[in-house]
C-alpha cells in the first residue's frame, strides 16, 4: 500500500534523475548489455510457461 502511495509522487524530473544516476552508475556501453540479458531472460521465461501451459505437456 506504501509503495503505491510513492509511485504517484514520483515524476518526470525524479525519473529524469534515477535514468541519469543509472548511467552514471553503468556508463553508456553497460546498459545495452543489461537490456539485452534483461530482453532474453523475459523471452525465456515466455518460452518456458508455454511449454508448461502446452496441452502436449498435459498427461
């Protein structure tokens, strides 16, 4: 409940602000990589609850 409460507070200048912390933490050739692992990690989460979800599976 706390934690919605603090989402609506937050606005484009502090999102501004977390971005540029971001890159100043991880510079701008990390980030990339980061997206990328983050981009193939969801894909294969994806991959796996369909197979899981197949009707193949289902015995």
């Amino acid at each position: 409940m706390i934690f919605n409460n603090i989402i609506l507070f937050i606005g484009p200048w502090q999102y501004v602000i977390i971005g540029l912390a971001i890159l100043l933490l991880f510079g701008g050739k990390k980030i990339p990589e980061l997206m990328k692992g983050l981009g193939s990690g969801i894909k294969e989460f994806k991959d796996a609850s369909k197979e899981k979800d197949s009707p193949e599976n289902k015995e």
